[in-house]
C-alpha cells in the first residue's frame, strides 16, 4: 500500500480506515459482508473523497455472489461521485475480476491508486 | 438387468426419431454438397455441412450403432479440413463425398434392416474410406497428401489466404435469475465453463442491473453479462454450458456473420462479392429501381431486376436472399434459434385431426338444416356463425399440411447430376417455383411419377452435345421444372428443349400396336396423348432407364388418381413440355350439387361453365343415353345421368343441362334439380368401387344424406365417344361393348 493510502488510514481526526476485503468474499459470507461494508460506509458518511481504495490482497476464495457484492458497493459510492478501486488484488480476486468483466474494479498493479481508475478493457484470451 | 431392459426399449422407441432425424440429415447433406457445386468456398454452407454430419455421428453413437459412427468420422474429419480451408472442394471430391453420403444413408438404414448390410457394401466402404484419406492428405501437411489428387494442388496457397478465425464470434447475453445462488449455481463457474469452448473476449458484466449496497439483497442474484465466444461448437454445446440455468437465466445467442462489416448487407453487394453480378450490373439495375419508383411508386425487388438483366439463375438470388434474411436476422436484437420455428408433428395425428375437422364439417353442416327447418333466425344466426369458424379452422388445419414442392424437386438435381453424366449429356437443371405449396399427400405421390417424366426428358428428349450442336442448339440443354398456382390448382411443368415428339413415329407405333385403326389418323393432340398408353415406346434402344414402355402409362394413371390430369406439348425440333395439373387437396372439394331423382350427386365446381334449360332442344338420346344440344352454334355432346346410372325414377317436366368442361372437352350432363354450391369432405370409395368408373368419391350431406362425387374426365372421354378410338380391338376381343358402370 502507498504511504498515500497509509496516511490516510491513520490521520487523526478521520474517522475513516480502509475497508479490507475479507477473505472470503462468497454466497456464504455475503449477508455479514454486506452488513460489515455498510456500517463503514455509514463510518465515512462525511468523508467524500474521489477514489475509495480498498485493500483487496487477502481475497482467498470469491465467486459470483461476493462479485455482485463489489458491484453494489461501487453502485452505492458511485451516487457520492466516488469510484471504487481495488488495491493489490489478490490472484483469486483479479482472475474473478477478468472473468466476470470487472477489470475496470481493478487498480493497476504498483500503483498508488493516483492515477485514476483502472482501464476496464481486460479481456482473457 | 431392469435398467439394461429399460435401456433396450428406450432405443427400441427412440429409434424411429433417430432415423428420421438421421435421414434429414443426410438429405440436407446432399443438398449442401450440389450447392457447394456452384459456390465451392462457401463457408457457411460447408460449416453446415460439417454440422449435418456431425449430428448424425452424434445421434448414431447414443444408439451404439458403431458402422455409422466409424464410417461418418472419417467422412465428418474430411468434412472439417473443408470447413477450416485447409482443402478446397473439386468437381471430384464432391462426388467422393456424394458416394459417401449414399453409404451413410444405407449404414443407416441398415440400423433398421441389418439383414441389409453385407460384405461387398463393406468393402465398398472400406474403398471409400481409402479415397478419403487420400483426398484428406496427411494429418499434419497439407501438401504432402496432396499427391494423389492434382486438383488439391493449390492448396497451400488456400490456406495462406484464409483467416484462422474464418466464421466471427457468437454474441452471447446471459441474466441470470435471482434465484441463481439459492439454487446452489454460481454464474462465474459457469462463465468459466464456458470460456472453456473456445475464446472469450469483451467481458462485460451490466453493473446497471445490480442494486446499490443498501437496497441490494446479497443471496439475490442480479447479475448480467455480455461477452464475445470465438468457438467450433454449436448453438446446442454453447446453451448446453448453460443447462443447469436454463430455467432462470435469460440467454441470448447471436451467432456469427460473414460479413463482419456490415450486420445487415445490401442483396446487390452480396451478389457482386460471390461473382453472380458485375458492379456495372448493379448499379443499371439500382438506377432502374429508382426510376421505377419515382414512376410508379411501387420499387421492384433488386433480385428480379437483376435476374432480368442478366438471366442469372433464380436459385443464386434465393440462396442470396435467404443468406441476407438470415445475417439480419443474426444482426438485429433477438434472433430465435432455427429450431423453435418448427415443431415436428406426426403425420398420423395430423390426419387424426383432419378427419374429425371433417366430420364437423358434417356435423355443422346438419345443425344448420335444423335451424334452418326450425325458422328460428337466432337459432339459424348463431349456426352460420358456427360454420364460418368451422370453416377457418379446417382451411387452417389444411394448410398445415402444405408442404412446399420444391423439396421434392430439390431430390432431382442429384438425379440429373448422375444421368446426364451418364448418359453423356450436357443438362442445366432449373427449378422455378419451388416455394409453391401442395397438400403432403399429393407430394408424396406425385414424386414418382415427376421422376419417370424427368428421367425421359433426359434420356429420350435432349440430345448429345454433338447432335445439339449439329443442329445449331447450344450445346447445353435446358430442364426445367417449375410449379405454380392456377386457378384453385398446382400446375407443374416439365419443359425442356431438345428434339421434341415425332408425330410420325408415335403414329407408326401405335398402328404398329393396334392402338389407333392402321391408316387412321388421330387429330394432333391425339396423337401426343397416344404416348401415355400401355405398352407404348418409340425408343428404339430400352435402356436402364426407360424404353420398357411400362413407365407412362403408370405416370398418367397416378396422377389422374390424384383427381389431376397430364397434357403433353411438343414442337418438333425444339423441345417438349409436360403439364400436370393437381388439385391442392385432396381432401376437399368446392361442388356444385345437382339432383337426378333420388340421387344426389356433386360436380367439381371448376369444371361446370354454365346450366342451361334446354328440354326441348336435346335430342334424341342413344343406348348409351348418349344425345347431343346445340349450344350458341355448336354441338355439345350430353349424357343422361339416368341411363349411365340405371336410375328408375320418372323424368320431370323441366330438366337442365349442366355444360361441363374438362380438358379439352367440353359435353352436358342431363339433371333434374339445381341444389347450389356446396363445399364438402371428399369420403373415397371402397375398394369395391374401384372399377366404377365415372365417379371419384362421395360425400356425406348435411341431411345425411350420401352424394356423389362425379369424375369429369372419364364422364368426357364417354361424352365424346372416346372409348371407341382406342376400344375396337378391346371391344372385339370381348365381345361386345359394356356398359359405363363397368367399364
């Protein structure tokens, strides 16, 4: 993580910490998933930034439902013009990613995140 | 054991499908492969093609039938090379795959029959299989095998020019239900799957259609995805990835176009990039299609306009339109699979259905006399009401029997192909009409006899090259086919233009035969008619194919035991036609009902011209019942329904005469009472009626009562005396002439 991310995580006065997506992001885990996103999103209900990055590298296991979990959390930033990237992606998460044709989800490898949102074109050959 | 027993009529029933899935199939084979004559690089015919042998392997391995499935592998291998360009389809090739597709055709029937299948079909396959390999080349050199086969020479530089990926991606859209994860599937597992038939590309998941995170029930599914698949497999492999969904998924699949510029082209440009016009040919015809429009306002099709341009063949501009129907359809939002546009019936139930229409018709037809006796006019309202649905119902059943007649005559082009090769003839087939539709009854029957008659244009009318071009013909011949509707009838036509009927030679062996009187000589239509009878054949040489002499008179009586008739047309010279005329059904007839004392009886109402009251005037009748009217200056021949018939009842005072035309003839028929227009069932005799002549079938009357149904043209032929032309020696030989009932 930059230390961008990292200052940010720990300024003081903000109430905000980055959201870790869990390890396991599947049907079995969406309803306390959900709940566990939606409390942080109330958390930060005064912090407006442009990006949300969210630490995705301890992604285990995910499927279709912890997909669509991703999906309406970058549904709900999107109604506060913020776009939701996905940080250090583990292996399962990224390959998820692509296959469903959520690549754009995805920050590129390396980054800060400052450079904007992922280009969305992933295609596997 | 149970489930083995259970397996074992499993098959038993299925096996029937099988067959006549298997035997489409083939059929649809041997179609692609004579359209692929004229359009060798086809890639959506040879990818079809490779699809109909492929399923036949399929369907042949479930039923174990091992012969099929190993013969059809090496044919669908070769079948594959074709498809991906790895070999072009030569005049030789396609006859190799035609011989192929003969045997196919007998392993399959041999699944029905194995007593069929013997040790020189074995053999023959065993030599086919060879051929193939031969003509297939090595697995991995393309111009190694080609040593046998100079032909395949240019191979190599085939395949530079083709693109890998010949055929574009399917699109594919797939909404998976909200019950998609209660169910225990997960659509990125299937994803998965599926990229696993070929190549995905442009993954796109609709983020549009998931719920925010606060609104969003996260066992609900909502997910939706489009996505690009580059694969060899077919519609049913892809939607099969889909199965366990299926019920709760939306799926949408576009399969690939040709062209991948333009999702729905233009029918001038699709005939100017296969070679069947010039640029310049299209855009006069474009010009004229404008001019026509800002003229009449109507804008006539490009297809005829072209076609009249440049004479090309009517089959390229239909297999051009039907590929543009298809692309649009490919192109445009939702595109239903082939397969759900039609659903099989059996024929049986669909006669089961038929008749009982029939039966109702009868049935209407009594509860109306009620309300009419009754005088009750809601009564009488309600029924008419009752008949018109009766009525749309039934012509609706019936037109599901319609089949077009062009895959009749579709089955004839290989025929052609085969005996023009061997009898050394140079023959351009032409099909026109081939859409027009027919009962199925009336197809099936008339198939035969269109083949004896083709049979002959080939072998008796056209001529050798040679001898065509000795006479200034080109040295191609022409055979065309062609049907269409006429007035409440099918007419179909056999034309072709090679050295006609010699009326002198025709006459000569009918003397020679008895047929007609020695020195007589019949007026000229007569003459030509004479071919159709029994044991009759100018051909100096019999051949394999016809000369026996047993086949025309077969043809005609088939078709006249389809109530049609056959006329024959020839100039000298120049060329023969053949007309046979059939009605659309067989199972309904318009009528005009007449009474003759007791009896009721039915004419065909496109035959009757007109009735005419003319007691006085009619002469004399002879023993045959036989008199003559004079009618505007000519003499028509009238019959007597009563003394054909042996009816005792007395004759009234006023009697009409109802003038009939059939054929060329045209003769009056004596009857008391005039009852009206009259559509009904056609009821066939029994087989003891068989030899009743003058008389078609009957029907049943709303009263119960039984008419019959009058056959017009044997009623004429006795009109005019006709028996006597040909029955003088019969009559001799049998001492004495017989009355009209048995004949």
């Amino acid at each position: 993580m930059s230390d961008n991310a990292h200052a940010l995580a720990n300024a003081p006065g903000r109430a905000m910490s980055t959201l870790r997506l869990p390890a396991e992001l599947t049907i079995y885990t969406a309803a306390e998933t959900r709940a566990a996103w939606l409390a942080w999103c109330a958390a930060d209900a005064d912090q407006i930034e442009s990006t949300c990055r969210v630490d995705a590298a301890a992604v285990d296991e995910v499927d279709a439902a912890g997909a669509q979990l991703l999906v309406a959390l970058s549904n709900s930033l999107a109604q506060q013009q913020t776009v939701l990237q996905l940080c250090n992606a583990s292996n399962p998460l990224r390959q998820a990613c692509e296959d469903l044709g959520l690549a754009r989800l995805l920050a590129p490898d390396g980054s800060d995140g400052d450079d904007g949102a992922s280009t969305g074109a992933g295609a596997r050959a | 054991m149970k489930n083995a027993d259970m397996d074992t009529s499993f098959i038993a029933d299925a096996l029937p499908a099988f067959l006549s899935e298997a035997r489409e199939q083939i059929a649809a084979i041997e179609q692609l492969l004579l359209q692929l004559e004229d359009a060798p690089e086809d890639r959506n015919l040879l990818d079809s093609l490779f699809r109909c042998a492929h399923t036949v392997k399929g369907s042949a391995g479930i039923f174990g039938l091992d012969a099929v499935v190993g013969f059809t592998h090496h044919v669908e291998t070769l079948l594959d090379r074709l498809r991906e360009g790895h070999l072009l389809l030569t005049p030789a090739l396609s006859t190799l795959l035609l011989q192929c597709n003969d045997q196919i055709k007998a392993l399959v029937d041999a699944a029905q029959d194995p007593d069929a299948d013997d040790a020189a079909a074995a053999a023959e396959r065993e030599a086919l299989i060879a051929r193939l390999h031969a003509a297939g080349g090595a697995a991995g050199g393309v111009a190694g095998g080609a040593a046998d086969l100079p032909a395949l020479g240019g191979a190599s530089t085939v395949e530079a020019t083709r693109p890998a990926a010949v055929l574009g991606p399917w699109q594919v859209s797939a909404q998976f239900g909200a019950d998609t994860f209660r169910n225990g599937m997960d659509p990125l597992t299937i994803l998965r799957y599926v990229a696993g038939l070929g190549r995905v590309a442009m993954v796109a998941c609709d983020s549009a259609t998931v719920p925010t995170l606060e609104l969003i029930d996260p066992e609900s599914c909502h997910l939706a995805f489009q996505f690009n698949l580059q694969t060899d497999a077919d519609r049913d492999a892809i939607e099969a990835a889909f199965s366990f969904v299926r019920d709760d998924c939306a799926l949408r699949l576009t399969p690939p176009v040709i062209a991948a510029e333009s999702p729905a082209p233009q029918l001038g440009d699709m005939l100017v990039a296969i070679g069947a016009v010039t640029p310049d040919e299209l855009s006069n015809a474009l010009k004229k299609q404008a001019e026509a429009r800002d003229a009449t306002g109507q804008v006539p099709p490009i297809g005829e306009l072209l076609q009249n341009a440049t004479g090309m063949r009517p089959q390229i501009i239909e297999a051009a339109l039907q590929t543009q129907t298809r692309q649009r359809a490919a192109g445009a939002a939702a595109a239903p699979p082939d397969d759900t546009r039609f659903i099989r019936v059996q024929a049986d139930r669909l006669d089961a259905v038929i008749n009982l229409l029939g039966e109702l018709v009868i049935a209407g037809a009594g509860a109306a006399l009620l309300a009419r006796q009754a005088k009750q006019r809601t009564l009488i309202e309600a029924n008419t009401q009752i008949g018109r649905l009766i009525e749309e119902i039934r012509n609706g059943t019936l037109q599901l029997r319609m089949v077009p007649i062009g895959e009749t005559f579709s089955r004839f082009r290989r025929v052609v192909r085969d005996t023009a090769a061997e009898l050394g003839k140079d023959v351009a087939f032409e099909i026109i009409g081939g859409e027009t539709e027919l009962d199925k009854s009336v197809v099936e029957r008339i198939a035969d006899p269109l083949m004896h008659l083709v049979r002959n244009a080939l072998d008796h009318g056209l001529e050798t090259p040679v001898q065509r071009l000795a006479t200034g013909k080109p040295a191609q011949g022409r055979l065309v086919l062609s049907a269409c509707h006429e007035s409440g009838s099918i007419l179909i036509r056999i034309t072709d233009d090679g050295r006609g009927i010699h009326r002198e030679r025709v006459l000569a062996r009918a003397w020679e035969r008895g047929l007609v009187e020695h020195g007589v000589t019949p007026p000229d239509a007569d003459i030509l008619k004479l071919i159709f009878e029994a044991g009759f054949s100018t051909a100096e040489k019999v051949t394999n194919l016809s000369g026996r002499g047993v086949g025309m008179d077969v043809v005609r009586r088939n078709i006249e035991a389809l109530r049609g008739t056959v006329m024959v047309y020839s100039d000298p010279g120049e060329g023969s036609r053949i007309e046979i005329r059939l009605p659309l059904t067989l199972a309904i007839i318009d009528g005009f009902l007449v009474g003759v004392g007791a009896s009721k009886f039915i004419f065909p109402l496109e035959a009757v011209v007109e009735v005419i009251e003319a007691r006085s005037s009619v002469s004399k009748p002879d023993a045959q019942g036989r008199s003559v009217v004079e009618l505007r200056g000519r003499v028509l021949p009238v019959l007597s329904m009563r003394s054909l018939y042996g009816l005792e009842t007395a004759e009234p005072e006023r009697i009409s005469v109802v003038v009939i035309k059939s054929g060329s003839h045209s003769y009056g028929v004596m009857v008391d009472v005039l009852l009206g227009q009259h559509q009904t069932v056609i009821k066939p005799l029994g087989r003891m009626f068989q030899s009743l002549r003058g008389m078609s079938g009957s029907s049943i009357l709303g009263s119960g009562e039984v008419a019959l149904i009058l056959d017009v043209n044997s009623l004429g032929d006795f009109a005019a005396g006709k028996p006597s032309v040909l029955g003088k020696t019969r009559e001799a030989a049998n001492g004495g002439p017989k009355t009209f009932i048995q004949g």
